[in-house]
C-alpha cells in the first residue's frame, strides 16, 4: 500500500538527492524487500538502507517493455531506476554487488546504471511479481534499445529474486 | 616474304589466346578459393553465434541449481516437521516464511530447465520430459501445503506424508543434471567437432592458397624471362637496323661522292673537247671538215645537255640544288631563250612567236638560269615534237592567289605538234618517259627534262600544266609567283656585274643599244694585262684557258697541281700573280688544299685571288671552296661569256681589257700584226650603221650575223681567197660581189671598200693577186678581231 505519508517524503527526498545533500530516508514499515548496504551515504537501519515494496512503488517509475532470453514474448516492466535508488541512498561506490534469493552473486558496474535506464522491476506486465515467477525484484537492462545490450554479459548481470545490493 | 610475319604472328597470337585463357581460370580458382573462405567465416560465425543463442544461466548451472535447490527445501522441510512443533509461534512464523520461500525458489527454478527451453542447445530425451512430468506432480501435491493457495498457516501434519515423495525425487533430480552434463558435453564435442572440420578445410585453403600463388609466381618469372628474351631481341634488331642505316648513308655518301667525280671526270674532258672543237671551227676547214666537225659539236653539246640533266635530277634528289634569284630582266631574258630557239624552229621551217603582254613586268625576281633552263627545256620538246605549224611562247600574268602577292607570271608554250593522249599525258612527268618508246627512237634525249622543269618550276613555288590532243598539238602552262621588280636605276651596276652583255655603243658610250639595256662597256683603257696562274691538271683544260685568256689579253702561267700553283705563287714576289685559276680536283695536293696553304703566306702573296674551276656544281663544293678561302667559282666546262663576267666582276674593265699585251706574245700564239689598236675601229669599221643595225635587230641577232660571216658559213669569203690565191680573174668580181654585199650590211667598212675595188678593177687594179689576198686576210682579221673586241663577235684566236 502507497501511503500518502510515503509519497511525500519520497518527493521530498528526491531532489535533496539530486543534490547531494543526506536526505532521511524513512523506515520500511512492511516487510522489507531490498536491503543495500557498503558505500552509502543514507541509511535507515543499522549499516544498511531498507526498503519495502511501498516506499520502491513511492519513487518515480520507470517501464518498458523488451524481450529477454527467459521468456519466449515480450513483456513489461515496470519499476523504479536503478540509478535513482542509488540516489536515494546516496551511493558512491564503483561496484554493485546483486545479491538474489538463492544467494546467487553477480557484479555490475555502477556505470551501467547510469548509462542505460536499468530498472529495478517490481510489476512484471503490470503485476507484482513472486518468487516463484522471478520476483519480487528484477534487474532489467532495456534489451531491445541497444544491440551491445543483448549479451551474455548483460544477461547474466540482470539478477532476478533479487533481495540486496552491496555497493563496493 | 610472306610467310614470314604469318610465321612471327601465329606464336604471338597462340600466346595471347593461352594467357587469356589462363588468366580466365586464374581469376575462378581465385573466385573458388575466396569463396571458400567467405563460407568458412560465416560457419565460424554460426558457431559463435549459437554460443550466444545459449541463453541466460547456462544450461548445466541451471540443472545443478534446480539440484541445490531441491536438496535446500528437501532439508529445510525436514527440519520444519521436526522443529515446528516445539518452536514458540514467532520461531515457527519465520521458518514457515523461510520453507514458503525455499519452496517457491525451487519451483521457480523447474520452469528453467522445461525442455521448451533448452531444447535449442540440446537434444529432446525421453528422460527428461518423465523427470519433468514427475516434478510437475510433486509440486501439484505440495502445492497444497506450501502453495500459494495453501492456508498461510503449514500443517506440519499434512507436510510429513510428502517428505517421502520430495525424497524420492532425489534421484530424478540428479539424473537430470547427469543429463545435462551429458548434452553440454555432446555439445562440445559436435561443436569441436565442427571446429576441427573447418580448420581442415582452412588448412587445405590456405594450402591450396599457397599453391597458387606458387604457380602465380611461376608465371610470373616465366613472363618477366620472355620479357627480357624479347627486349634483348628488340635491342639487337635496333642495333642491326642502326649497323644498316650507317651502311646505307656510308653508301649513299660514297655514291654522291662517285657522282662528284664523275660528274668532274666527265666535264673535264668535255670541257677540253667542245673547247677544242670551238678553236677548231675558227681555222680555215673545208665544207666537209666543217659539216664533221659541226656534227662533232652537236653531239657533244648533246652530249652535255645529258649530262647536265642527269646532274640536275642527281642535284635534285638530293636537295643539292639551290635556287640563286635574282633580279632578272624579263624580256631580255626572253630575248636570249629566242635567239636559241629561233634557228632550231627555222632549221624545220617552223613559224616561231613570242609574245609578252604589256601587262607582264619588266623586271622581276627569279634565278634566270633556271627559268631559262626551264623554257629552253619547254620550247626545245616543242620544236622537236612540231614538224609543220608553230611553236609560240605566250607571256601574261594572272591575278596572285592573295591580294599582298604580287600577280604571278603566265609562260604558254603552244605547238601544233604531234600531241599526247591521255595514257602519254598521265606517265609526261614520270621519269625517262619519253611519251611512248617509238618518240625515244624517234626523238631521242634522256626524258629527264620535263622532271627536272617541273622540279625547278614546283621550287620557285609553281607549277607546270599540261593539255594535249593527239594530231592537235600541245600546251604547256607554267605559273610562275616571280616577285616584281620596281628598280631604281642604281641596281643596274649589280645586273650588269653578274650578266655583262656586249656594249652596243661602238663609240665612247653615248648612248646604249634599245635591245641590250646590259652594261656599257666601259671605254677600253690602257692596262696592265692580268698576270693569271691557271691550275689544271687536265692539259687540254690547260691549254684551253690558256688561249681563252691570252685572247682575252692576259698573260697566263700554267701550273699542274695545287703544289706547283703554291709553288708559283709563293715565289713571285715582285709581281704577284692577279688571279689563281684553280681547279678543285687535282693530284698531289687538290685546290683546296693548295688554296689554304696560299692564304697561309705572308702578304702580298696570301691576298692574291684565287677562283675555284671546277666540272662540280653541288652547292657543297662551292661552299668548301669559299671556306677553303676561294673568292669565286668558275664552273666547267668554261664558257667565254662567263670568264669574262669573272673577269669583269674581279677586275672591272681591266679584266676584259682586250689590248695587245705588252709583253712579247709567247712563241704558241700566232703573229699579232693584225691586232687592232685604239682607234682603229673607226677606220675599219662603219660605227655608225653597226649601231644602227643593232638597235634594229638586237646584240643577239647582229653576234649571229656576224660570225657567221667571219666564220664564212657561205664560203664566200673562202671563194674569193682561193681566186685571188690562184690569181685567177674569171668569177672574181662576182664572187667579189657577194662578199662587199655582205662585208657593207655589217658595217665592215674597211674591208668593203678593198672587196669592192676588187670587184670593180679585178686583178688589173696593179697590185699583185698575192699582195691582194694577203691585204684581204689581213683585213677580215683586223674586223674580226675590232668586232671581238666591241664584243660582238668571237675573237679568231686559235691554237698553234
């Protein structure tokens, strides 16, 4: 549930961010879907910055839709950037370090976030997404708007079930 | 001949059919080879390619996660029925949500692995469609439980009985990953297998590849070798060709250096000859030694004429002959061309005609010798091939091509001969073509003529043309660009140097014959006579000149090659010699060389003035000569007119000075007592009727009378002599009467008056019929040599 308190101190938040001052970051009040932690500049747990699925659905959304080699169609999705949860939490790091639900790691260069608009996907053709269908988060390259995109490398970068980032 | 280039050209064409073709199979294997390469990229890209086709998670990582993942859940739900029933609710809460989560992990990662997916990268087992349809019933039945359907709280109870079925899924499971261990490596190894396949056939490429361009380099050097072969050829036929053209021009100029001396060898002696025969023809002959010797005459003047054509085309051919204009007076040039083709037309009874528009100019410029050579050729075919009716030369002019030029000058020649058809007209220019062979038998001459006037018309920048009718007669036209001449008078001197005619005014030069506008002789002064070296190693020549010049009133001195000439002149100290005669050809040292060595004594001797003689007429010797240092060239055979124009032109009046020498007469000259001194002519000669007679019928016309006189063409004189020589009075006064009609007309007026008292008294007049002949022979010497002297006559003078 988007709360009306969540939605202003999510615009609140916002351009605070995009200027580099520490903004507070409020506290997950469901259970918690996206822990990041390591070089952050925001935090609203002990060493780590939280979030819940209302406070992700609180940011500015982002959707597209493109192929991708675990379905056989297109689809959409739909989510917050990456870059901008980053912003949030006033990430500085050169890494991040995706961390899914089966412990499974992968590396992606925080530049990739900021180059292309990679999204952070909690509604897969509009519906929020189980574990059992690669939810609850997805990280989404925009596969079909670039060529260099559509590689293993890329492929292998975009980790669904994803739980935490580790910014390195 | 012919078979020779069909025998070079087949190799030639063989050759290039063969390289064409090879070069055809060169560029499809190359086609082939490239080709093959082009496929074996792309198959390498296919390959890569379906590395990429391989999705995702790679296949084997996804098997052993669905692995992992079955063994994590399998424990986890052990745990929870053993655990759940003693945790306190919050514990029992959070290891519910931890199985719930282990279990949709694991059901997640069942879609991954669906053959619908994988089977892109490896084949379609039996084995795991059953393991699939095994998994899709244990997840129907645990789906109850931990399912999203299922109530949100797990009944232990109801989870126990399924720890056996997710158990027995243990070896289904590993079997899968067996399963796809094994396609991964079936896989690899086809792919390998590909690999290696398309290494073999890069490797045959390559290899084919590297052949071929063996064979490319073969052929290669095998060309650069023809290549090379054949360069060596070209150069050795260039310098082959080179050899040749040396050899050729050494034999032309060997040939032009034969012509040379022959032409020297032959005038020589026709120098000599027609020479002699001249001295010959003024000694007292009887009628028949004179017709001999008049046919002796005509021949070797014909003779000549050949050899001067022959010389002229030689001349010709080799661009030898230059072309000397002048100014020219056309009408007296008109009027010699006339007083030597006048007789011949009267010898066969022909009418003969010049006429001159008044529109044509009186002077222009032409080299006249050439012109005349041209019109005497013209006229003199005309007369020969005309045997009734009449031969004209019609002079006009017509309008010059641009109007800057001046109006080019008309010469018609028009007979009514024999005339030419078409076939004579077409072969008239082409040379030796004597119309057809029966006119060469006929007619004679060398055919040369017509060439050799077209030639000398085509270098003055015009043109001859011909028309003709068979039985008619026929027309020659030459149009002739003679640049016209509007002299002032001062150019007369020059015309008079180079073409000295005999003085008309027999007195002090008063006033000048109409018909002869030449030179007036200038009043003959006392002078030293010329001391002249004639050098010749002819002794005719030598004697020739010797008389030509002493008649002239020089004394002459003889040398016979150029090292006594240099020997003569260098040691006359005192009076050095006036004049060198010099011939060109000579033994011992020639007259160049002789010239050179005289130019190298010190003064006076190396400024005495040397004159080339030779038979050569090539521009090339002239100019030899003059380098040589010779001041002028006198060319063989020597004519009178032309000495004395050199003389004239060196020496002025002195050099035609005709006073008795003051020196004793050599003991091979005949006796002087005849000579004529200044002021006799008067007393001889009737001044005034001459003169008159002249401007009347030209110098020419009175020359020919008068030597025909003095040469007695009629015998009369001859008559008369032989009467009073027998003392015989019978036929006196007639034969007497012929000569005084004659003697009286020319103006012989001494002479006239003894004949006449011969006619009147005969031999009762007192004197001896001896003293008489004796007195008349005297007489028509004296008059003979008075009109020599007046230039209108020959001087008697003759050889010992």
């Amino acid at each position: 549930m988007i709360t009306r308190r969540h939605l202003l101190a999510a615009s609140a938040l916002l351009p605070l961010a995009a200027r580099g001052t520490p903004p507070e970051l409020v506290r997950p009040r469901g259970r918690v879907v996206l822990t990041i932690s390591g070089r952050i500049g925001v935090r609203n747990a002990a060493d780590a910055a939280q979030f819940d699925m209302d406070m992700l659905a609180a940011m500015r959304q982002h959707s597209f839709s493109t192929h991708t080699p675990w379905y056989p169609q297109a689809h959409k999705f739909t989510g917050p950037l990456l870059r901008e949860v980053l912003d949030a939490v006033g990430a500085h790091g050169r890494t991040l370090r995706a961390i899914a639900l089966n412990d499974y790691t992968v590396e992606l260069p925080v530049e990739d976030a900021t180059r292309y608009p990679v999204v952070l996907a909690r509604l897969f053709d509009d519906r929020p997404m189980s574990v059992r269908e690669k939810g609850p988060l997805f990280i989404i390259y925009p596969f079909d708007s670039d060529e260099a995109l559509r590689s293993e490398r890329y492929y292998s970068r975009s980790a669904w079930q994803l739980k935490a980032i580790d910014v390195v | 001949m012919s078979t020779l280039p069909a025998f070079a050209l087949t190799p030639a064409l063989s050759g290039s059919r063969r390289v064409g073709r090879l070069l055809a199979l060169m560029a499809l294997t190359l086609a082939l080879v490239f080709g093959g390469i082009a496929w074996l990229q792309s198959q390498s890209l296919r390959l890569l390619s379906a590395n990429v086709v391989y999705q995702g998670d790679n296949l084997v990582w996804s098997f052993f996660q669905l692995e992992t993942e079955y063994l994590r859940l399998r424990h986890l739900a052990h745990e929870f029925v053993r655990e759940a029933p003693h945790l306190p609710a919050a514990a029992r809460a959070a290891l519910e949500a931890r199985l719930r989560e282990r279990y949709d992990i694991f059901v997640s990662r069942i879609g991954l692995i669906d053959p619908a997916r994988t089977q892109g990268v490896m084949p379609d087992f039996p084995e795991h469609h059953r393991v699939m349809a095994e998994l899709a019933a244990v997840v129907d039945q645990v789906d109850r439980v931990l399912g999203p359907e299922a109530p949100p709280e797990i009944d232990a109870a109801a989870l126990r009985p399924l720890l056996g079925t997710i158990d027995g899924l243990a070896t289904s499971v590993r079997e899968l990953s067996g399963l796809s261990n094994r396609a991964v490596g079936e896989g690899i190894v086809s792919r390998n297998e590909a690999v290696r396949q398309q290494s073999r056939i890069a490797i045959a490429l390559t290899v084919f590849q590297c052949l071929l361009i063996l064979v490319f380099a073969v052929i290669v050097v095998r060309q650069v070798r023809a290549l090379e072969q054949r360069r060596l050829e070209l150069e050795a036929l260039a310098r082959r060709l080179q050899e040749a053209r040396v050899e050729a021009e050494q034999a032309s100029r060997a040939k032009s250096a034969f012509l040379a001396n022959m032409s020297h060898e032959l005038r020589t002696p026709f120098n000599g000859m027609l020479g002699m025969l001249s001295m010959l023809d003024r000694s007292p002959l009887d009628a028949q030694q004179r017709e001999h010797l008049q046919i002796a005459r005509q021949s070797g003047e014909h003779l000549l004429t050949i050899l001067n054509d022959v010389l002229d085309l030689s001349k010709l051919e080799s661009a030898h002959l230059d072309l000397a204009p002048q100014p020219v007076d056309l009408p007296r040039l008109l009027g010699e061309v006339e007083a030597l083709m006048r007789p011949q037309a009267r010898a066969k009874s022909l009418h003969f005609e010049i006429t001159v528009d008044a529109a044509v100019p009186a002077r222009v410029e032409a080299d006249g010798k050439r012109l005349k050579q041209v019109l005497f050729n013209l006229l003199g075919n005309a007369i020969k091939f005309t045997d009734q009716g009449r031969v004209g030369l019609l002079v006009d002019t017509v309008p010059a091509a641009t109007p800057e030029a001046s109006p080019r000058v008309r010469l018609r020649v028009v007979d009514s001969g024999i005339g030419m058809d078409e076939a004579t007209l077409q072969r008239l220019f082409q040379r030796f073509s004597q119309g057809d062979d029966s006119i060469g038998r006929r007619f004679g001459g060398t055919g040369l003529g017509l060439e050799i006037s077209r030639e000398l018309v085509r270098m003055m920048g015009g043109d001859i043309q011909v028309t003709s009718q068979p039985g008619v007669g026929s027309e020659f036209v030459a149009v002739l660009p003679l640049p016209w001449r509007v002299d002032a008078p001062e150019s007369e001197p020059e015309a008079a140097a180079s073409a000295p005619g005999p003085a008309c005014d027999p007195a002090e030069g008063t006033h000048a014959c109409a018909d002869a506008p030449g030179p007036v002789a200038a009043p003959v002064l006392p002078a030293r006579p010329l001391d002249i070296l004639v050098t010749d190693d002819h002794q005719i020549n030598q004697k020739f000149m010797r008389v030509l010049l002493e008649s002239l009133g020089h004394r002459v001195s003889l040398a016979l090659d150029g090292q006594d000439a240099f020997e003569q002149v260098r040691t006359r100290t005192e009076v050095p010699f006036d004049l060198v005669l010099m011939d060109v050809h000579m033994p011992v040292m020639d007259g160049l060389a002789a010239t050179r060595a005289i130019r190298a004594l010190p003064s006076p001797m190396n400024e005495t003035r040397i004159v080339a003689l030779t038979a050569d007429a090539f521009t090339e010797v002239r100019a030899r000569a003059s380098e040589a240092g010779m001041s002028d060239f006198l060319a063989k055979p020597v004519q009178v007119h032309e000495v004395e124009a050199l003389l004239l032109r060196h020496f002025g009046v002195r050099g035609v000075n005709r006073a008795l020498p003051s020196l004793p007469a050599p003991a091979s000259r005949p006796a002087r007592s005849t000579r004529p001194r200044r002021g006799d002519a008067g007393r001889v000669l009737d001044l005034e009727l001459i003169s008159d007679t002249c401007a009347l019928l030209g110098v020419e016309r009175l020359r020919t009378l008068l030597q025909a006189f003095f040469s007695d063409d009629s015998g009369a004189v001859a008559q008369l002599l032989a009467l009073l020589a027998q003392a015989s009075a019978e036929g006196l006064p007639m034969a007497a009467h012929r000569v005084r009609g004659t003697a009286a007309t020319l103006g012989l007026k001494q002479l006239a008056a003894t004949v006449a008292d011969i006619e009147q008294h005969g031999l009762d007049a007192g004197d001896p019929a001896e003293a008489l002949e004796q007195q008349l022979r005297q007489q028509i010497e004296l008059s003979w040599r008075m009109c020599a002297r007046m230039g209108w006559a020959t001087p008697p003078d003759a050889p010992a």
